[in-house]
C-alpha cells in the first residue's frame, strides 16, 4: 500500500463513523446498508458483487449511477457486477436528472468518491463528489434548511422537510465533513466550502425550530415537515403525522457531533433525550415467529411478529408517537389509525419495524459521555 493510499484510508477512519474501514485495504460500504438492504428485499442476494478491496471498480459503478445533475437515484447495490444490459440501462438513467436522498442517499455516494480520489487520484471521483455536493447545496429547502425526500418530486411527501430515514441529519454531517477534514476534501475551494458553512448554518437552525414542543416541554423530531407552513405533515401513507422514535436518535446523534454546541444545541439534545426516556415501552415485546411463507409488492416473509406482554421487558420503543399525547401511532396502507399491533396487515408487520431498540445506545452510552463535557447552561 502506498503512502497515499494509506493516508486517504485513515482519514475515512478519523472522519466518518458511519463508514469504518472494515480493513487496512479498503473503505467500507456500511453506509451503502440501507440501500443494499432495500435493493435485495425485491431482487434477492444471489448477484455478483465486487469485493470492498475493488474501490476503482466500485466508485465507477457510483459514476454510472449518478445522473446528470449529480444527484443518485435510491436504492442501488454499488457493489453489484453489472452485465452489458444494466450497464446500457444506467447509461440512459444517468441522462435523467433529480435524485433522491432516501434511505441514505447521495451524501454516502459523493463521500465514498471523495475517498476514491484519495485512494486513486483518478479526478473523475472528485469531479463526481464535486457533482453530488453542489446537488445536495442546490437542494436545500430555502424556506428551514432541511432537504427534501427526491426530486423531482412523484409522491405528495417527496418535497417535505424530511428528518426519516435522516435524510437531513445525514445531508449535515456530511457537509460537517467537507469543511472539517480539509485533506479529503481539499479540493473544495474556499467559495464553494462557504456555500458549505451557510448551509450548515441554516440546517443547524432548521432542526432546533423544528423540534415539537409539548407545552413547554422539547421532545423529538417527526418524519416529515410541510416545507412552508413547517407543519408536521405525512410521508408514506401508513406514516401519519407523528414524532419518530427512531429518527429522532439520529438527529440527537448528529447534534451532539457538533463541535463546541451553543446552549440551544445542548437543550435540544437534552429535551430530545429526556423524551425518549419518558416514552419508552416497558412490559412488552416484540416476538417473532414462523408463518406460512408469502411474497409481497416489497418483500417476501415466513415470518410474523406479534407484541407479546412481558412484565420483565423494557428497552423498546415505537416507531411513531402521537404528537400530544405520546401514544404508539399504528397505521395501516390506507392511512387508517389503528389501535393494535396485530391489526396492522402482515405485509406491514414484517415489512416495517414498528417497535425498535434505536434509542438504547444512545441512552445508554453515548449521551451520559456526551453529557460529561456538555453540562447544561442557564
């Protein structure tokens, strides 16, 4: 390995949590996982990929798959061997323009480029990370400083400020990247990096104005913001207006990441926390089983899941929360309320996690640590 190569390896390292190299020879493509996640529940894991070591041969497929205006479309393995076909199939994708930053996208594409060029030198990656990053900047909602689900926009949640799946808490801490780790990005020019900063700035803003208040009380962050009124407003059609119990930790993540955080920081970080504590579940959980198997539109299953009641459990949280009165939100693909858990359809019990542990860690680790050093001010 040469002395290049080695640098741009530990420099992803130092700067990206959600992307550990899992070797000296290679990034990771951990932050691909959602996307990978989402492309094998409709066509299966039995595909050709490169292996993490082949970054050259990775980022090119990354180029391919991203279109003209430097956006990336969700949803896509950039690991998988492409035959002539797909190749001809994104070469005319890649004509179109928009993109969407869904399930963690288009931030980990133009970050994995970056650390491409280091690796390689090869200045079609920073020419294609310079493409995403000017793409996320011109996406950016004027109205808050959030981002939007895809563009252009096909479904009535796409142009929302969105917080699920931390599209803009992702979007954040990548442009945290950009400005802070100054060899990575040293292409950046200094007018571009100031158009970086601003959007920092409005997106910080952004989170601590959108956070729900409950009286006078902070709790967390719902998945989805009307982009003018900046109302909570519906995303899918099973997910209602509601606080998310698992965004939210993402966004308490990316704030408590923030150096030396201003006391309005360090109050939306404790109020989010403190909200997360009050609305765990105990006396529950989540028990799956085996069940006839059944293909759905998204996925296939020969499970089921039922909430089974349990006097010793505790550690599990709802996905959605009622604004006012932090009771579990259940719904079914026709935007209807439900009651119960097994009143959800089955494709909807097994094709979404309800309940989750997404706030354990957080809780139990990273913000007492956090804490330590970030007392709260007056």
């Amino acid at each position: 390995m040469n002395a290049v190569r080695a640098l741009a390896i530990a420099l992803l390292i130092a700067s990206s949590s959600a992307m550990a190299a899992p070797s000296d020879d290679a990034p990771s493509l951990a932050g691909f996982d959602d996307a990978i996640h989402h492309w094998r529940n409709v066509h299966g894991d039995a595909y050709p990929r490169y292996l993490p070591e082949d970054v050259a041969k990775i980022a090119d497929n990354i180029l391919r798959y991203q279109r003209v205006d430097g956006g990336w479309i969700e949803n896509q393995d950039p690991a998988r061997i492409l035959d002539d076909a797909e190749k001809t199939r994104f070469d005319a994708e890649a004509r179109k323009s928009g993109g969407s930053f869904d399930n963690r996208n288009i931030y980990t594409q133009l970050d994995y480029l970056a650390t491409a060029y280091a690796i390689t030198g090869d200045v079609r990656y920073r020419d294609g990370s310079l493409k995403g990053l000017q793409f996320t900047l011109a996406q950016q909602i004027p109205s808050c400083g959030g981002w939007p689900h895809t563009v252009p926009a096909t479904q009535s949640y796409h142009p929302h400020i969105t917080i699920a799946d931390d599209v803009t808490a992702g979007v954040l801490g990548t442009l945290r990247k950009v400005v802070s780790d100054t060899r990575r990005y040293a292409f950046v020019d200094a007018a571009l990096r100031t158009r970086v900063r601003s959007a920092i700035d409005a997106g910080d803003a952004c989170l601590l104005r959108l956070q729900v208040r409950q009286g006078d009380t902070l709790a967390g962050w719902t998945g989805q913001y009307d982009a003018q009124t900046l109302a909570p407003a519906q995303g899918r059609k099973f997910e209602l207006p509601s606080i998310t119990g698992q965004e939210t930790v993402g966004v308490v993540r990316y704030l408590m990441s923030i150096p030396d955080p201003s006391p309005d920081v360090v109050k939306a970080v404790d109020g989010a926390v403190a909200w997360l504590r009050r609305v765990e579940i105990t006396g529950w959980r989540i028990e799956t089983f085996e069940a006839p198997a059944e293909q759905f539109q998204y996925h296939s299953t020969t499970k089921d899941r039922r909430l089974v009641a349990d006097p010793t459990a505790s550690g599990l949280w709802a996905r959605f929360y009622d604004l006012k009165d932090n009771s579990a939100v259940l719904a079914t693909r026709d935007s209807r309320r439900v009651a119960r858990y097994e009143d959800i359809p089955r494709e909807r019990r097994t094709g979404y996690e309800w309940y989750g542990s997404w706030p354990e860690r957080l809780l139990s680790k990273e913000y007492p640590q956090w804490k330590a050093s970030h007392p709260a001010t007056p």
